[in-house]
C-alpha cells in the first residue's frame, strides 16, 4: 500500500489544467527549501535569547533541560509539521481540514499568532535606523554630546573613564540614551500616545517594502532571496565570533555564559524557559513549517532534513552565545565591572549593550555594521517566511479566488499595507509599551504550549501516530525512530501541558524597565489577546461537534481523518 496526497489537490490539479486557476508551485531546487527552513528556524531569538536564558539559569547546565526538551519536543514536532504539509500540500490550516477537521481550530490559532508576529517588523527598523547612522564618523550611541543627552549621560567608551558604582547607579549609559531618547523617544505609559517618529516611520516603509518583495512570487522569489538572506548572516556571525575572541576579557564572558550551576536544575522556572526557547526557535505551532513543506516533492526525504536543521538550529545557538558573551566578556573588563551589569536579552542585548561594546572597539564603525545587517537578515527571514504562511494558508482556502494571474501579488500587497498601518502605534512614543503587550501575552510561550498538546493530541490518538509513520515511510522510504510516536503520543502532550499550566500559574506583573508597572486596563487587554488564540482551539472543536446532525455516534465520526489509505496497484 502505498499513501498519497488526498483528493483535494487532485481538483487542484483539474482546475489547472482547464487553465481556471495557477499552479500551487514548488520549490525550484533542496536548497531553496532547505535555507528557506533555515532562515525561518534560526532567527534572532538564537542571538539575544539563549545566550541571555543559558547564563541566567545555571550556564553549562541550562544545556540540560533544553536538550530534554529538543528530543520531547522541538524535534518531534519539527518532522511531524513538516510532514503534515509535505504529504496534503496544502497550508497551515486547510491541512488540518484533511488531516483531523476537529482540530482545525490549531491551524486558525497558529496563523492568529503569526499575524500579531508582523509587529516584529518594528525591530528591523529600529535595526535599520541603526545601520544608517553606524555609517557616521562618530557613532552617535558612544558620545553625551547629542541633543538628545541629559546631564546624567556617561559615555562608557571614554579610554580613561574610572567608574564606581555610585557613578553607575546615578547616571545612564549613552547607549541607553540614544535607545530610549532618540530611537524610541519613550513617553511617561502607555497612557500617553506621543508624537509619531517620522525617521522609523520611513525604517518601517522600507522593511515592509523589501519583505513585499521577498514573497510577491510565492516560492519563486522566496526560494531565490533566501540563498541571500540565509547565508549571510553566517558571514556576520562569524566575523563577529572571531572578533570577539581575540578581544581582551572574552574568555572570561565566554566561561561565564557555560559556568555550570548543576543546582539551579531545581527550579522549574529554568525548565519552562528552556522550553519556551525550544518552541520558538524551532518555530513549531506556528505553522510556517506546515507551509514551507507543502511546496515540496511528495518524495522529498523531510526526515533527514528535519533532523538536520534542528542541529543546525541549536548548534547555531551555542556559536552565538560565544559571540555574544565574547564581546560582553571584553565589555566588562573594560569597564572593571561583572558581566551581570552588561548582560542583557531582547532588545537590550541588540540596541544598548552590544551597539555600547562596538563603540568600545577598534574600528567600531565596521562592527557595528556588520552586527546591524546581521540582526536585519536574521529577522526578515523570520518575517517574510511568517507571512508566507499566512498568505500560504489563505489562498489555499479560497484557491479559485485567489489563485488567478495578479491577484497574489495584489492580496499581498493588500496584507502588507493592512500590517503596516496597523503597526504605526508601534513608533509613536507608547510604542514599546505597546510591543512589550504584545510580546509578552500575545506572542507569548504559553499560546504555543498551549497548541503544542493539542496538536500532539490530534496528530498521535485522532489521526493515529501508526499511520503517520506509515506516510513519512511512504514519502522518505525510511522509518522514524520509535522515539517519535513515543513523544507524539505521550512525552510531548504531557511535557507541555506541565509548562503550560506552570507559565500560567507563575505569570508575573508585566513591568517596562523595572520601574513602570502597567495599569491593570492594559493586562485585561494582554490577557485579551492571547485569549483570542487559545480558545479558537476548542471553540472550532466544540462548534464542529454541536453544527453535526444525526446521532452522537455520527457526530463522533468528525473526530476520525477524513484522508484514507489509497492503495496502489
């Protein structure tokens, strides 16, 4: 016996051939797959998050409970959507509809999700803006000497500087002044709107423009730009590690970020970052891996792949924890501090302590753009893959609409325009109260824990993982290891149920800076928003079960796959 695409796509293929519609496509060769999974996979997470979650939760040791859950988690999950989309060749959502109807409800949260991931766009013009001006003479973020400075200014990059603690404690690095006071122009709250910056306000256009027409073709353009923007962050990130090593004091950040602390292993809040890490720099639940393999041949070996990337994902990870904390290792001793005064993560990490340790170096200018490009490559990936799927998923709805000539190209543009003007509260000067709302509830682990144990559910007891086995065997010609109907069915459900409920139970007030403590108005609305994807999951179930007519037995039939073993003769 052997498993096909389901019927679905053969309609596709008829309306095709009447002319009706455009074909689907595929990716032009491996390599466009592969560096497209790439670039999705290994974002900037890997740059400013793990090395910031491996040094504060026990260094060397934090290695424990992440590769736990890369094996329970991360890699199963990384073949089984890929899977999912490889063998029905349709998007994130309309796989589902094949795949287990019940559970379709995952396919609409994942893309809810991804479309609240679009104000990320907002990082790669502040990136931008900082690219534009790392071109300067004199680097504006290493002097107190701008409009923009106060009196309490201390510029960290002078040679002869001796500091104290009162001094550190009473002034603001220029690094930190130039983010908050020209980039952002931060108001009092999020109470207070502010003025619109027209300088990110062109950042913004142009970003949004170039990942326009990184996905206008479908997998025609992305599959070219990524051999690009895949690659050549690797360049960066290598000129930067070899740079950092030879910079005095880099030993030193580099023994610090890996310093094992075996007896942090007891606090769960250690596990539940090292899983909400794996979930997304895999990027599973998301539904971009559902995508991305759907533009596959149907006897593409997504096994061997998989397993692969997941390496390269992590390992990618552990090189730019040396880069990193090479560079804030020197940055440190320079200033005769410890590196718990210069770490940080996020935003902090790309636009205040790495920009603050490139002024510190020799030929600042070069590093800083080389670190700023790197940090644009690394994001856009991730961006335009995010709205790939999107547009992937809607147009596979709605094929006989949307798949005509021109109207891709339109209905993208139309979604980028809708972003855009939907992100412009992102650069006025609320805007990083409103991004840090979004990223901390809407974008936050918990959603994706949350359709990590129902996916798992679906896919190994509704679906059946025997019969996934079946099909992976079928399109690769191998067989996965036991070990993965082994997590599908059992270890992944339950390890993120566990991380689920315990990020719940455990979710603290949301502060900005330490010191601005968000009215309660504003966590309703947080609240709010990752609400409105968590419950489209039993909310689509529920509604399936209740619009069925007949008896309780007939409606249970909707719980069963509705793709059937296809002999071949």
């Amino acid at each position: 016996y052997a498993f096909h695409p389901p019927p679905a796509q053969n309609y596709s293929k008829m309306n095709r051939i009447e002319g009706q519609i455009e074909e689907r496509g595929y990716w032009g060769s491996k390599a466009e797959f592969l560096l497209a999974m790439a670039g999705n996979v290994v974002g900037l997470g890997n740059v400013w998050r793990f090395p910031y979650l491996c040094y504060r939760n026990g260094g060397g040791a934090f290695l424990i409970p992440y590769l736990v859950f890369v094996v329970t988690c991360g890699v199963p999950l990384f073949l089984l959507e890929t899977a999912m989309g490889q063998y029905t060749q349709e998007g994130a959502i309309t796989c589902w509809h094949h795949l287990c109807p019940l559970a379709e409800g995952i396919g609409y949260a994942g893309q809810l999700i991804l479309l609240y991931n679009c104000m990320y766009t907002i990082i790669l013009a502040w990136a931008l803006f900082y690219l534009t001006f790392s071109f300067s003479s004199q680097l504006p973020w290493a002097s107190c000497d701008n409009s923009w400075n106060t009196d309490k200014c201390l510029n960290l990059a002078e040679r002869n500087l001796t500091l104290n603690r009162t001094m550190l404690i009473h002034s603001t690095p220029a690094a930190t002044e130039f983010w908050e006071r020209r980039v952002l122009s931060l108001s009092g709250g999020i109470e207070e709107i502010g003025k619109i910056n027209w300088e990110i306000l062109l950042c913004l256009i142009a970003m949004w423009i170039i990942c326009y027409f990184c996905i206008w073709k479908g997998v025609k353009s992305t599959g070219k730009v990524v051999y690009f923007t895949a690659t050549f962050p690797y360049v960066m990130l290598l000129a930067l590690l070899i740079r950092g090593l030879t910079l005095h004091g880099a030993l030193k950040g580099v023994v610090f970020n890996l310093y094992p602390e075996p007896a942090r292993l007891s606090d769960p809040q250690v596990w539940m970052e090292a899983g909400t890490q794996i979930f997304f720099s895999y990027s599973v639940c998301f539904g971009t891996l559902i995508s991305l393999g759907s533009y596959n041949q149907y006897n593409n070996n997504c096994y061997r792949d998989c397993l692969w990337l997941c390496l390269l994902n992590s390992a990618t990870s552990l090189v730019a924890g040396f880069a990193v904390f090479s560079v804030l290792g020197f940055m440190a001793n320079a200033q005769g501090v410890s590196i718990e005064e210069v770490a940080e993560s996020g935003p902090g990490l790309a636009f205040i302590a790495y920009p603050q340790a490139v002024a510190m170096m020799p030929l600042p200018q070069l590093w800083a753009v080389c670190f700023f490009i790197m940090i644009i490559l690394l994001g856009l990936d991730t961006q335009f893959v995010g709205m790939e799927t999107i547009i992937t998923s809607v147009m596979d709805m709605f094929p006989m609409v949307l798949r005509r000539a021109g109207r891709r190209e339109m209905f993208v543009l139309l979604f980028c325009l809708t972003c855009f003007f939907g992100q412009l509260i992102m650069i006025t000067e609320w805007g990083m109260y409103i991004f840090q709302l979004f990223d901390n509830y809407a974008c936050n682990g918990a959603c994706i824990l949350f359709l990590s144990v129902f996916e798992s559910l679906a896919m190994g007891w509704i679906f059946g993982a025997e019969r996934l086995f079946d099909i992976i065997e079928d399109m690769t010609k191998s067989r996965p290891n036991y070990i993965f109907m082994l997590c599908w069915k059992y270890l992944t459900p339950l390890v993120s149920l566990v991380s689920f409920v315990y990020s719940v139970v455990e979710t603290k007030p949301l502060t900005f800076n330490r010191w601005y403590v968000y009215p309660d108005w504003a966590h309703a609305l947080g609240w709010l928003l990752a609400l409105s994807s968590i419950l489209l999951v039993p909310g689509w179930a529920l509604g399936r079960m209740c619009s069925g007519k007949g008896t309780l037995k007939q409606v249970r039939m909707k719980i069963h796959s509705s793709i059937t073993y296809m002999p071949t003769l």
